[in-house]
C-alpha cells in the first residue's frame, strides 16, 4: 500500500490536509524565527 495515493478515501485525504496544514506552519514559523534571529 503506497503511502501517497493518487486517489485516497476520504479519512486520509483530511488526515493529509490536516497533516500538511500542521508541517505548513511549523516551516513558516521557524522561517520566521530565522530571520528574527538574524536580525538580532
């Protein structure tokens, strides 16, 4: 069973939404947290 399917069922569609909103905003945060960083 391939863990990224073309055509998922529905449960593991909004699983994947959900897991991909999450790993969205831990990048964006740390995108962030970079340049605060290097800004001082």
């Amino acid at each position: 069973m391939p863990v990224l399917e073309p055509n998922p069922p529905d449960s593991r569609r909004k699983l994947l939404q959900v897991f991909g909103a999450i790993l969205g905003i831990v990048v964006l945060i740390s995108i962030v947290a970079t340049i605060a960083q290097s800004m001082g």
